[in-house]
C-alpha cells in the first residue's frame, strides 16, 4: 500500500504493508538507521522518534498510523544541536542505543525544560550503561547552552552580509 508522511522535513512516499512498524519503515525503506531497536515490545524507549512533535515508541506504531503525519528522527539534528554536543562532554552517551532516543525525548521537552520535567519526560526511555544523573545532566546543559547561544545573538549587532560572525 502507498502511503505518504513528511520524514525529517521531506515528504516521503512509502510503499509498505500499513502494519509495518514505522520503526522498520525508517530504517529499511528510509535508510535512517540512527533509530534503534532496543525490546520491540516499547519498553525502552530506545526506538523514540517524534510523531507531530510527539514522542513515540516507534517499534509500537504501525505505518498506518503515521499518514499523513510529521515524523522527526535523530538524523533531523545533523550532529550539531546542543543535546547532541552536550551528550559527548557531559558523559550522557555510553553505548549509544539509547542515545538517540532519549534525545528525541529530550527536543520534545523544549529548550528549558526543569529536573523535573527531564525526569518525567524520560521515563519511558531506560539506559543500562549510565546512571541517569550524567543523562539528567547533559540535558541540563545543552538547555544552558541553547539560552546563552540565544542571549549573545541578541546581544550582536546586526551583521551584513559580507560580515563574519565573531
């Protein structure tokens, strides 16, 4: 059956059975094997990809359920958003399975979220190398970063076109 969905900002044509997991559409039909698959039963969080901004257990949802939908992976990010920075200085990676879940768990919070709200947001999505204060901690830190990144743009004057950023 053909179905279309927008992937990562692209719109995407898929032919596939409907109950296809929209975890095995990313990975085989789409070629975006950042996704991973941790139980396949959506206990781990490890397969999280955002749906309409939302988080998913993408080993869960058939593609039927997508049509029609946005769904945002952890390719999205390109390796340069400040979740992904900070994960590498603040030791929230170890093996990196869970990785790219828990970070699309996180973009889903927003830019500031509190301890709290990482707390909560993460509880879908385990890691079995880290305790999560290194986790909790990256988070934190990119959402710091994100706020003084915002500050010293506002704080620059106004660049032409032919200036280099300092």
């Amino acid at each position: 059956m053909n179905m279309q969905l927008t992937v990562n900002g692209r719109r995407t044509r898929i032919d596939a059975h409907p109950m296809k997991r929209l975890l095995d559409v990313l990975r085989e039909d789409c070629g975006l094997t950042g996704t991973k698959e941790g139980c396949g039963e959506g206990e781990c969080g490890a397969c999280t990809v955002l749906v309409d901004g939302v988080p998913v257990n993408s080993c869960l949802v058939p593609l039927s359920h997508v049509e029609g939908t946005k769904v945002t992976t952890i390719e999205s990010l390109g390796g340069r958003h400040p979740l992904q920075r900070a994960f590498v200085e603040h030791g929230g990676a170890q093996c990196g399975i869970c990785t790219p879940g828990i970070i699309m768990a996180a973009v889903a919070l927003g830019s500031r979220p509190s301890l709290d709200e990482i707390r909560v947001g993460l509880a879908g999505n385990l890691c079995r190398c880290t305790g999560y204060a290194a986790i909790y901690r990256s988070i934190a830190a990119a959402s710091k970063d994100t706020v003084k990144s915002r500050r010293s743009r506002k704080s620059e004057p106004p660049r032409r076109p032919t200036q280099r950023a300092r």
